[in-house]
C-alpha cells in the first residue's frame, strides 16, 4: 500500500512511514487531523494509543477513524446464515470484547472487539468531544446499484467516529 502511494503522489509535504500502532511514537501537538481508516479494531492497546493521539493533536484538532462496527466484531463465527428462510447475522458474544480470530485474505487473522460503549467513553474519558458516530451501511439506492450488497442494510459494517481535542 506504502509503495503504491508513494508511486502515485509525489508531493514533497506528505512523508510516508510506516510503523507498528501498539508503539508508534508522536509528537506533542503537532498534528491538525489524525485519520484512520479500518486498522483500529486490529490494535490490542487501543486506550494507549488515543491517549498518545489525543496528545500529538493540537487544541482543536480533529481525530475521525473508522473500525469494523461492534456488531460485526463480535460473532465467534462471522457469517451470514439462513433459518427459517430468513438471512441473519449471528450476533453472540457481544459484552465478551477482547481477541476474535477470523480467516480474511489469510487464515487466523486476529481482531479485537469492543462494545460501541468502549470506544465512546475510552474518547470521553480521554477528554475528546465527539462531533459524530455514524453507523454506516449502504443507502437503498446503492444497495439496488450493487446486487453483493444485499444483506448490508440488516446491521452495520462499519463504525465512523469523529472528535476533536
Ligand atoms: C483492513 S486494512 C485497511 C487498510 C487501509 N487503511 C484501508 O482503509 O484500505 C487494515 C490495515 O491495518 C494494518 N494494521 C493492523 N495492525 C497494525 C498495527 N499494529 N500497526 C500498524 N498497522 C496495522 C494492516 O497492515 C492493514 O494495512
């Protein structure tokens, strides 16, 4: 992902690192806006790093990120299934957060879930103000446009959290 884009933007202001979440060091305000987009549900200390996000943004500064929604982390078996003639997604294990292994693009891969509560009030007790949650599956109409999408309005994919310090 680094290379490609790097191949495909050469503008001298953006510096591409990369490094491990669980112990990525940032500097004290210095960022305006600290964007994440679907790595966070794969970080085991995730209150360590809001708490150094939280730090390395100026007064004002913006943290927006999304995870794979709490509904969608929880099941020990994340699958569609049937009964009934009804397709359903098997929502167990909700309160029970921490590690859930999954086989997505390779086997074993390990996420971690978390109730919505967690990671609203890790943000509250942080001290950032939340601007918006949005809980974000396709509208009607892209659903129709896009026949794979069918089941996506029966619970969300994913969560959206904006807030600032
Ligand atoms: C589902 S992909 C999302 C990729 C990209 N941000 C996007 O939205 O298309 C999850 C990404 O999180 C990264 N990731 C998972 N754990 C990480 C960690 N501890 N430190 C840094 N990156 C991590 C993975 O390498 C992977 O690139």
């Amino acid at each position: 992902m680094l290379a490609r884009a790097c191949a495909q933007t050469h503008d001298p202001g953006i510096r591409y690192l990369r490094g491990n979440l669980e112990r990525v060091r940032l500097q004290a305000s210095s960022f305006d806006l600290v964007f994440s987009s679907l790595a966070l549900h794969y970080v085991k200390n995730l209150g360590g790093l809001m708490s150094r996000v939280r730090r390395s943004l100026i007064s004002g500064g913006s943290l927006v990120f999304s995870v794979e929604h709490p509904i969608y982390t929880a099941p020990s078996s994340p699958r569609w299934r049937t009964a009934s003639g009804r397709r359903f997604w098997p929502l167990d294990g909700y309160l029970e957060e921490g590690p859930r292994s999954t086989d997505w693009l390779a086997r074993g891969v390990i996420k971690q879930h978390r109730t919505m509560a967690t990671y609203i009030n890790m943000l509250l007790r942080l001290g950032f103000s939340i601007s918006e949650v949005n809980e974000w599956g396709p509208t009607r109409s892209q659903r129709a446009s896009q026949p794979g999408w069918a089941d996506e309005r029966k619970r969300p994919a994913f969560l959206l959290v904006a807030a600032r310090r």
